[in-house]
C-alpha cells in the first residue's frame, strides 16, 4: 500500500512541475539567447556593459534602442 501511495505522490509531483514549467514558460514567453557578443546588431558598436549586465539578451545599444523606442512611438501615435 504504502508503495502505491508513494507513486502518486512522485506522479502528482511530476505534473504538478510540468504544469508550473508551462505556466512559466508561457508568462515570459520564449527565451532570447544571451548576446555573445556584445555589439549592437544596428551601429555595431560594442553595448555598454551597465546594459548588458542588466540585460544579457539585450542586442541594441543605448542609443538605437532608444532612437528604435522612439520610432515604435512614433508608429503607435500615428497607427503606422
């Protein structure tokens, strides 16, 4: 009996993290992999590592991530 009960624990165990994993994986959406190389994909200079290090993923400099934040704007004000 007790050897029953200590499978549906493992089982209940093994879907209840599935379920969370999921759950999780669907909140953050998929993951970006780490710029490996620390240069901007627009000017191609090299990323300031206060931005890197705040955000490893991150694949544009300070300013032509704010310079493409402000076209993203732009687009949103005027619907294009």
């Amino acid at each position: 009996m007790a050897d029953e009960i200590d499978l549906a624990n493992e089982i209940a165990e093994r879907h209840t993290s599935e379920a969370l994993r999921a759950a999780l994986s669907a909140a953050t959406g998929p993951r970006r992999p780490v710029n490996a190389t620390g240069r901007c994909r627009s000017c191609k200079e090299e990323i300031e590592s206060e931005r890197l290090l705040g955000d490893p993923t991150a694949d544009l400099c300070g300013f032509c991530a704010a310079e493409a934040e402000e076209i993203a704007a732009k687009r949103r004000r005027t619907g294009r």
